[in-house]
C-alpha cells in the first residue's frame, strides 16, 4: 500500500511539484534548507550570513579605530595687549586689574576692563567703516566669517626690489598670481603678504612714523582693490572676494589721505582684515579661515581672532586652483580642493 505523503506548510516554504524548496528569508535573517526527493542537501547558508556580518562588523570596527584627520591650525592674530600693532594715530590698548587674588570668601578672582579704539591689534575693518549704507561689524553675515576659503598674494619680493615704504600693490601683481595659480575662487578671502610683519616687534618700523605725523608702509593701489572688489562679478561668481587682509597697519598705504582702497573694497561689501600675524606660515592656497570679531553694535571695525585651517600635511598641496576647484559651483552646492578640506 503506498503512503501518501503530505507537506505541511511552513512561512519561507515554497512548494513545487510537491517537492518543498526552503528558500533563505533575508527579512527573518533566518537559514532554511533545500529538500528535493528526500535527499538533504544542507547548505550552510547560516555561517555564510555569519560570516558576512563578521566582515561588515570588521571594516565599521577599522573606520572607528582609525584616527581622524586633524587639521592644522594657524593663529593670524597677534594677543591683544600693549604690544600689540596698532596705529600710533589711534588711542593704545589700556588695561586696568581690577582684581587680581583671593577675596574676602577665600576665593581667587581675576577682574580687569580695558579700552581701545576698535581698529587697535589684529581687527575687522567693516564695510562701514569707510563707506555709507554698508554693514557694520555685528551685521557682516556670518557665511563670509566662517570657514571660508583662504588664498595668500605674495608681494614681498615686489615690495622689496621697490624699495619703496610706501609701495602701492598694482594690478600686475595680482594678474601675475593668477596666471600662477589660477582664478581665484568664489567666496574667499585674500590674504595680501607683504612680509611687514617680520617688523611688528618694533611699532616704530613697523608704522614707519615721520615727523610729519604720518605712517609709511605699502598697501594696496586704488585699482588692485578694485581690481579684488569686482573680482566676482568679472568671474561670473555669485558672491566674490568677501574679505582681504594685510600684514600692515592698513589696507591702504601708509601715507594715504584719501584711503582710496578702502573706500574701493568696503563700498562693495568687501571686508577688511589689518595687523594679520603668520601670513608666512599659510600655503598659496588651499585653506580655511574663519574670522571672529567682536560683535560690537553698529561698530566700524571690531578686534578679531582669526585662525587659518590647513589641511594634513600630506596633502598639503598648492596646484593651480582653476584645475582644483572654482569653490562653490553655480548652483551653490559645495566642492572641494585637491587637498580634501570641505570648501
């Protein structure tokens, strides 16, 4: 007498021609085996899952395991103190301890108050300061303080077969640096080295104070700042060059009356950063700066702490920038440089 057999169903059975198949359920996670014709064929499939999962552990374990890039940082500002570069014209940093050791409750406590003018040390000039219907320091939008990307215009050597204290940037220099490097990228700041901050120890060379009470050192031409001020719009760049920092007194030359430059860059929102500290320590490009002033209400400048963000020294490279990036494309979304800092 024959025996009939019956296949109960089973979830994650299918049956076929009355030979049950258990199939693999990647929902349950859980392993079946393959039945045909009464003869087991167990295929492990529970130790390739395993094994499988192992693997996908081991590559999560070596991610965290691996010490993260840290960038390098470099201070652009000098402390805020009596030495600090400033302007012999505009009134010094003055400090006053107002406590300084225990109380009476036998608890330690440092208390000072200072006063200075807001262009004194390392600071912001704001676009007020030298022109009407333009942001005071508090209202500079913070996406053109933070993190923005870096470049440094090298003009010592220029300054220097010059021989000129007050030598006055032309457009050359920075049309030169371009065929170099590149077309500058949206965004950015410009860094303009001039090497004057190798004489910020003594503020006597470095003001370069005559008799006639006015300073001698170089600075940017009326048309190099506006050559930096209109950089964007010729590029067909939605924002532009949103700030541009010296290693000087000012933006401009020394023995300026008419503060051309400023008048040329702030006019067009163009920040201004004076008394830079480090400039020499910064490669051609490829870097971040983020720039912290003072928040001062309605103020035309404000002292600031600047910090320049390097990438890992093995790839800190300076190629040309037209071949790295152009900072951000058209549609504002982010690129990044060649050396894999997040522009």
């Amino acid at each position: 007498m024959a025996t009939s057999r019956r296949h109960h169903s089973v979830p994650g059975v299918r049956h076929n021609q009355g030979q049950p198949v258990h199939l693999f359920s990647l929902a349950s996670c859980k392993p079946y085996w393959v039945v045909r014709d009464d003869s087991c064929l167990c295929l492990f499939l529970s130790d390739i899952f395993r094994a499988k999962m192992a693997l996908h552990i081991l590559a999560l374990l070596v991610i965290m395991a691996a010490s993260p890039v840290v960038p390098r940082l470099v201070e652009l500002s000098y402390t805020y103190n009596v030495d600090a570069p400033t302007s012999p014209k505009l009134k010094p940093f003055k400090m006053t301890v107002l406590q300084n050791g225990t109380n009476d409750l036998g608890i330690w406590v440092e208390l000072n108050e200072f006063c200075t003018s807001e262009h004194s040390g390392t600071h912001v000039d704001a676009p007020a300061h030298y022109a009407r219907d333009t942001w005071p320091v508090n209202e500079i939008p913070l996406e053109r303080l933070w993190r923005v990307p870096g470049v440094v215009i090298d003009v010592s050597q220029a300054i220097s077969a010059a021989k000129e204290r007050n030598f006055a940037i032309p457009v050359s220099e920075l049309d030169a640096w371009e065929s170099r490097h590149g077309v500058i990228p949206d965004r950015t700041v410009v860094f303009i080295r001039t090497g004057w901050g190798a004489k910020s120890h003594n503020l006597a060379e470095y003001s370069g104070l005559d008799n006639h009470r006015r300073n001698n050192f170089p600075g940017l031409s009326k048309e190099a700042a506006t050559w930096l001020a209109t950089h964007g719009a010729r590029h067909g760049h939605p924002t532009g060059v949103v700030g541009v920092g010296v290693d000087t007194i000012s933006v401009d030359v020394g023995n300026s009356t008419h503060y051309e430059a400023h008048q040329a860059m702030y006019s067009r929102n163009v920040y201004g950063m004076e008394n830079l500290a480090n400039l020499d320590q910064l490669p051609t490009a490829n870097f971040l700066v983020t720039v912290m002033p003072m928040r001062i209400g309605g103020g035309s400048g404000a002292p600031a702490r600047i910090i320049a963000e390097l990438p890992d020294e093995h790839t800190a490279t300076s190629p040309r920038l037209a071949q790295a990036s152009e900072g951000r494309d058209r549609g504002g979304g982010r690129r990044t440089y060649s050396n894999d800092i997040e522009l």
